[in-house]
C-alpha cells in the first residue's frame, strides 16, 4: 500500500511538471537581446535587438515549420488583440518606423497575439510577455532604423 502511494504521487509530480504553459523569455548572448515564444507547436516569434549601433530591430515568425523574416519580402503580420499590423519589425522606411514605438507598446501589454502569413494564422501565448521592455527601457536595444 505505501509503495503504491509512492508511485502514484510520484506520477502525479511528473504529469503536474511535464504540464507547463509556454511562456514568453528574454535572454542575450554576443551583444544581442531576444525575446522569444514557442508553442511548442513549431509556431515561434523570435525578436532579436543588438546592441550595435548600425544594426535594427529584427524579427523572425515560424510558422508551421515555414520561417519568415522581418527582412525579407513579404515578411508576416502580427495581430495584437484583433488589430493586425504589417510587417511591423520592418521598420526600414520613415513611416514604418514611425509606427514602430506604437506597435511595441501595443506588443508589450498584448492579451491576445497571433501572427500570420500565406493564409495560416496561429495564436501564440502572452504569458509573461511583459518581459519584452519598454523602447525608452536602458536594458532595451531594440529600436526603429528611422
């Protein structure tokens, strides 16, 4: 009777820990800060800032397996609790980067995220997505090319 209380608190333990919510991270390696969300579904977005001067704000969807680049055409959307943005980590035109610090206040404090392209959308979790900091943030190197 003990051993089978054992074993069956012991699965319970492994089947609480193996449950876990995908989450939003935030890391940095060689002058670079990610901030990144998997669904564990090969759905991804990765966000990556470096700190050096002459590079900009880059962004990478996997979608289904297929990656897309903020830097090449046609990139991918993301929706922000129903309101789509194009391309926003494209921020290489006037206009574009205009809107950049709109979309990543938008982004920081989202409740519902999805992105989108070549007709598949996929949502994504905004558990801990509050630790993707501020533009004005001293820690933040991500920033518009305009």
């Amino acid at each position: 009777m003990k051993k089978s209380l054992c074993a069956t608190a012991l699965i319970s333990v492994l089947s609480i820990s193996s449950v876990s919510a995908a989450e939003w991270t935030s890391g940095w390696a060689m002058g670079t800060t990610e901030y990144t969300i998997n669904d564990g579904n090969q759905n991804e977005l990765l966000i990556a800032c470096s700190d050096d001067d002459g590079k900009y704000v880059q962004a990478y969807a996997t979608i289904a397996g297929q990656v897309y680049s903020s830097e090449n055409d046609p990139g991918f959307n993301v929706i922000l609790d129903g309101t789509e943005y194009t391309n926003p980590f494209d921020t290489y035109c006037n206009v574009c980067g205009q809107l950049f610090p709109s979309f990543w206040e938008h982004l920081r404090t989202a409740k519902t995220l999805q992105i989108s392209q070549r007709g598949q959308t996929v949502s994504l979790p905004t558990t801990s997505i509050d630790v993707i900091k501020p533009l004005d943030h001293p820690e933040n190197t991500c920033r518009a090319s305009w």
